[in-house]
C-alpha cells in the first residue's frame, strides 16, 4: 500500500484543494494527482481527504471518462481542461475530485461513448483508498 500525503494547491478560482502525493513523490517532485499510470493502487489517506484524479481523453471523439463505481466516496467536482491542441481528436483532461468518508473506499472510472450502451468501455480505471481517522 502507498502511503500518501495531502498538498495543497491552489486552484484557478481560488478554491483550495488537496492533492494527493505519494510520500515519496512528495521529496521527490514527481506528478500529481492520480493519473491512469496510478490505476490499481491502493492509497492511504487521512479520512475527508480530497482526492484529485486527472484522465486524458482525445476531444471530439464522443469517449467521456465517468464514474462506474463510487464507494464510500463524496463526489466534489468533475470538469473538463482543454489540453494543448484545440482541434478534434486534441488532448482533453478530465478532472474528478472527490471526499473518501469511510475507512475503506473506491473510485472507479471507465472511457466510453454514452450513446453505445452495453458496448465495453475502452478503458477502465480503478482506485482504492484506506482511510485513517482524521487527526
């Protein structure tokens, strides 16, 4: 289990929210927050931690990440940050924040279109997180 620990970043509208850093990504430099490279981690946080997780789909393409299982979370925030290339097919991100609110939680996202149904996704994603007592 990777242990994490709380940052805080200040957001384009002045809202302040926690990222979550691994402890050794945290001396390090390495990115943050959770990313598809992340997806099967188990993390430990501190119980109401915001949780940040960012998605990458190409825009245009009709695949939207969206939430497939959400237990023992809060959502907060979802939203959708153009990439570098505005242009069909050009890198989008979608940004999910959620609130874990009970000692064993998990977020899961999956890539697909909403109009095709039962078809599988083109991706799955999945995070569980076990939360301490808050301090």
């Amino acid at each position: 289990m990777r242990l994490l620990s709380a940052t805080l970043l200040s957001l384009a509208g002045g809202v302040a929210s926690a990222l979550l850093l691994p402890a050794a990504t945290a001396q390090h430099g390495i990115r943050a927050p959770l990313t598809e490279a992340d997806s099967g981690g188990s993390f430990s946080v501190p119980r109401g931690t915001v949780v940040t997780v960012t998605l990458n789909r190409a825009a245009g393409t009709g695949y939207m990440w969206r939430y497939v299982a959400r237990i023992g979370i809060l959502p907060v925030d979802a939203r959708t940050a153009p990439g570098g290339a505005e242009q069909p097919g050009g890198a989008e991100a979608q940004i999910f924040q959620f609130r874990t609110v009970t000692p064993q939680s998990e977020a899961a996202f999956a890539l697909a279109r909403p109009w095709e149904g039962d078809r599988p996704a083109a991706k799955t994603v999945r995070y569980a997180f076990t939360a301490d007592p808050p301090r």
